[in-house]
C-alpha cells in the first residue's frame, strides 16, 4: 500500500522565491505538502495541506484563517493539534472544535498526537483521542522527539500505533525527526506514513526519505 508521507514546513522557507524553489523540487511526488498560509494560493497541487486553521468558517477572528477558506483554495488536508501549537496554548478542547470544523469543511484533518517527556504516553494519547474521528488521519508525535534529533526508537512507536490500532481503525503515522536513514524503519513496524519537518526543508533528503518509504 501506498504510504503517506507529509512535509511540515512550518515557518519556513522566508521568502516566496526560496518557497518555489523548494515547491518546484517536490511537486512531482505525491507527498502531501504543507506550507506556510501566505504560499498556499500560489502553489497548484494535488497534496496541499495547511498548518493550522480556526474553528469557525468566518468571522471576527483577526488574524486567523478558516477551513472554509482553504477548501476554497484548493487545498485539501490541514494539520490540527501540531505541539507547537499546543505549546502556544491550544486546548484539547480547541483541537477538538478544530477537528470538527475541517472535517465540515471538506478537509481531511492529520491529528497530531503524543507526549511530553517524562508523560506516560498511553494516557496522554488516550486523552487527546476523542470525539468522532471519522476521516482524521492521526500522527503520533513524541513531543521530546520534534526537531530534536532524537526519534523514537522504531520498536517504542510501534508499541504506540498498536495501541492507538486497537481503538481507533485510522491511518496512523509517526513523526518526530524523521531522516531518511530511519524512514523505512518506521513503515516496516506497520506505520502508514510519516511527518517530516526539518528533513522537508530539504528536497533532496526529503526525496530520499520518500524513496525509502
Ligand atoms: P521534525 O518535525 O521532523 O523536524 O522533528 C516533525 C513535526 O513537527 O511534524
């Protein structure tokens, strides 16, 4: 089966020339490419997806972008409870009304799941997994292993995934430091993908970790 491999750019590349450049050597994969919002209304793909979005359709929210308004622009998939954003103070709550509105906008939503160091893993996923989530692709993301280096050694993420498998019937992923020395480490313990960010940022190793898949 196909994998699903997902690139977070988060707030990078700094400016559009170098985000082109970037979009240009990775749109002939069918990896799912997530941009910064202000690159999303120039880049026509299939795979596009958004970091974040608001929970509402519209309204007075300054600052903030609708799922509404991204399904509008085409793009189809949107990335909700990343740990930076729950860092900047997203609730469990927030992340669920988030969950609903993109799923009502026609988004596929990719839910990002997982602990902090030193958290007991099961039960800090068992309660970010609520609500109904139908059509969510989940991503178990061990916060200690974002942007760290420090990945999840590929027998502790499958100890997860199955216990994520035996309640929810999703696609999970892993992300968290992903290279493309580990990628096939992780889909061969049976993730269905990965989410990548640093590694995304750069086309040829980014490539590879598709490859390797
Ligand atoms: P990383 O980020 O690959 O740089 O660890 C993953 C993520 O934040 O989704």
């Amino acid at each position: 089966m196909k994998k699903i491999i997902i690139a977070n750019w988060k707030m990078n590349p700094a400016s559009m020339q170098e985000a082109k450049r970037l979009f240009d050597a990775v749109k002939n994969t069918e990896a799912i490419i997530c941009p910064p919002f202000v690159y999303l209304s120039v880049f026509k793909y299939k795979f596009l997806g958004a970091q974040d979005c608001h929970w509402e359709q519209s309204g007075p929210y300054t600052g903030e972008v609708s799922p509404k308004m991204l399904r509008d622009l085409g793009v189809k998939y949107v990335i909700i409870g990343h740990s930076e954003r729950r860092a900047l103070g997203e609730t469990e709550e927030i992340v669920e009304k988030k969950l609903k509105a993109a799923l009502k906008a026609g988004l596929t939503p990719i839910f990002c799941v997982g602990e902090k160091k030193g958290e007991n893993a099961r039960k800090v996923i068992n309660k970010q997994l609520r609500g109904n989530l139908k059509g969510v692709i989940i991503a178990y993301e061990p916060v200690w292993a974002i942007g760290t280096g420090d990945f999840c050694s590929p027998e502790k993420a499958k100890q997860i995934r199955e216990f994520i498998k035996k309640k929810f019937n999703n696609k999970v992923l892993y992300g968290g430091s992903v290279n493309s020395k580990i990628a096939k480490d992780y889909t061969k313990v049976g993730f269905d993908g990965l989410l990548v960010g640093g590694a995304s940022l750069n086309a040829k190793e980014f490539k590879k970790i598709i490859k390797n898949a």
